[in-house]
C-alpha cells in the first residue's frame, strides 16, 4: 500500500528556528522527531501565526529540512527549493525533471534528496548546483540519511541503497521483499528500514557483516514481521519503534545477535530475530512514523495516540 498523498501549495514557517536546525526527515538519524529547541512551548503554541508563504512549482508532499537560516523542501512539480527561513525569499530552484516528493536530508553543505525519476541527487546547499545524482531501479519516496560519508535510501524496486555521499558513487544494497518507501534510520552502525512485504530490517551500515565481497550485496542482521506495510521507524535508546498499516505499532529491540523471542512476538524466527517489547492496537492502519520524546512514544491513525509508562 503506497503511502497517502498530501497536498499543499505552499510552504509556512511559523517561527524561524535559530536555536536548532531541522537537517533531515525525523529530525535525527534515529527519526526520534523530537527537537530541543524551546522556543515552542504549551504556553506560546496557541498564538502561531503564518509569517510567509513560499510558492513551488506543484503541490508539496516532501518534509521540510532546516539548516543555517535556509528552509529546504521538494515539490511534485519536480524541483528542489531553497527558501530564506526568517523572510520566505527564494534562494534557489534546483529540477530534477521529476516530482520530488522525498524529503531532504541537508549535510555539510549538501542537500541530498530522492525523486520519481528513480534517482537520488545531491545539490550544493548555497548555490543549488547538481553535484551528482545516482540511479536506482525505482521512484524514490524514501527520504535520505547520512551517516559517516555514506547517503542511505530506499526505492520503490524493493532495494536499501548506500550511495557515497561525495561521488554517488555505489557502496553496497540489499533486497527486501516489497517495495521501500520508508526513510533509513542510522544508529550505532546499524540502518533500520521498513518495506511494503511488512517487515522492519536492519542492515550493517558498513556493509560488511552479512555482504558479499564482490557484488556488495547485503542480507539482512534480522527481520521482523509486522502483518502490514512498514513506513520509517524511529530507533532511540536500544528500541526500534514503528507503525504498520495492520493497525499496530511495535517496539522491537534494536541490537543485534542473540535476543530474547516470546510466544507472542511476530517477528520472522530465528536465534538473531529481535524481542517484540510492546504492540499498541488502533483502529486504523498506521502510515505515520512514530516520535519518541520523554518518555512517550507519539503515532498519527484513525486518530493521534500517545503511549507511555503505567
């Protein structure tokens, strides 16, 4: 099940973030989607207004990233822009020929984003220039991550692709069962990433524990059956958090090797599947990504859940 289409015309920023930037989909490479920055409180929220609106070349489904001052967004009219973040001003369009539906992931002064056209481009994130764009063997939904030089995402061909983040160049990838759209989560080494066959899997970030030496081809550290499409997981402090369109949302043990297995978890069999902590039931299929902050772990349904410790 391919995920939800929003629409919108425009991109608005209540309140320009100076204390912390937003650099990727998730906020983090775990995608805790939880930011520090304080400027936003249960007392202040009420009076947001809308500053600026800035207007791309066909409606907006991709997440917007952050970073010095400058708002980043893809649009499905198939360009990249750069908006001032305090003035709405327009610092660059960059096309891909294609609808960039991805969000980008902005690092060391690289903007780096999928599109429908079966490739991930990086620009240069002052000037919009392509510095390099690498094909899959499908339409990138999956927003990138990077992590130590490396640009991990997903295509819709079924495959988690590691790119090199200065050249393009490919490191390694691997196969799951169904399509991914799920955007990469990198932590400790490890990349967790959900697919359309309803599994979460974890891969080794550098690509050598369970790859090829030749074709760079990678198998899975485990994987879990969830019973539904699998989007982004969030990945903080040991637990791999995710939703499923089955109406669920698990939390799965994030390290690897020999974990516990109980009679009640579905995960996919083996001495290395990860324990299943916790399920939470709602009443409709989950296509968000979960946000884990103090204590609580946060998912958009049928409605917006909050789950937290008795």
């Amino acid at each position: 099940m391919r995920r939800l289409v929003f629409f919108g015309l425009a991109v608005a920023l209540a309140m320009t973030l100076t204390a912390c930037d937003w650099p990727m989909f998730g906020y983090d490479l775990g995608h805790s989607r939880s930011s520090p920055d304080p400027a936003l409180t249960t007392g202040n929220v009420r009076t947001l207004t809308t500053k600026w609106t800035g207007t791309t070349a066909g409606p907006v489904q991709s997440s917007p990233a952050v970073v010095k001052g400058v708002v980043y967004v893809g649009s499905a009219g198939g360009s990249m822009h750069a908006f001032n973040a305090t003035t709405g001003a327009s610092l660059w369009t960059a096309g891909s020929s294609s609808p960039v539906n991805s969000s980008p992931a902005v690092v060391d002064g690289v903007v780096y984003v999928g599109a429908n056209n079966d490739r991930v481009y990086a620009f240069d994130a002052t000037s919009g220039a392509t510095l390099w764009s690498a094909l899959t063997g499908g339409e990138v939904f999956s927003s990138p991550a990077v992590a130590n030089g490396t640009v991990f995402v997903g295509s819709s061909d079924g495959h988690l692709y590691a790119f090199d983040a200065t050249t393009g160049a490919r490191v390694w990838s691997a196969t799951t069962r169904g399509f991914v759209e799920s955007s990469p989560a990198v932590v400790d080494g490890t990349v967790y990433v959900g697919s359309g066959d309803g599994n979460l899997y974890a891969f080794d970030a550098a690509g050598v524990t369970n790859c090829s030496e030749t074709l760079k081809t990678c198998s899975p550290l485990w994987s879990a059956s969830t019973g539904g499409e699998v989007l982004s997981p969030a990945v903080v402090d040991g637990i791999a958090y995710v939703g499923s369109t089955n109406g669920n949302v698990f939390a799965f043990d994030a390290k690897t090797g020999e974990t516990l297995w109980t009679s009640t978890a579905t995960a996919s069999g083996g001495p290395s599947s990860p324990a299943m902590l916790w399920t939470a039931t709602t009443a409709m299929y989950v296509l968000s990504s979960p946000a884990v902050a103090n204590g609580m772990v946060y998912v958009g349904s049928d409605k917006v859940y909050a789950f937290g410790l008795t």
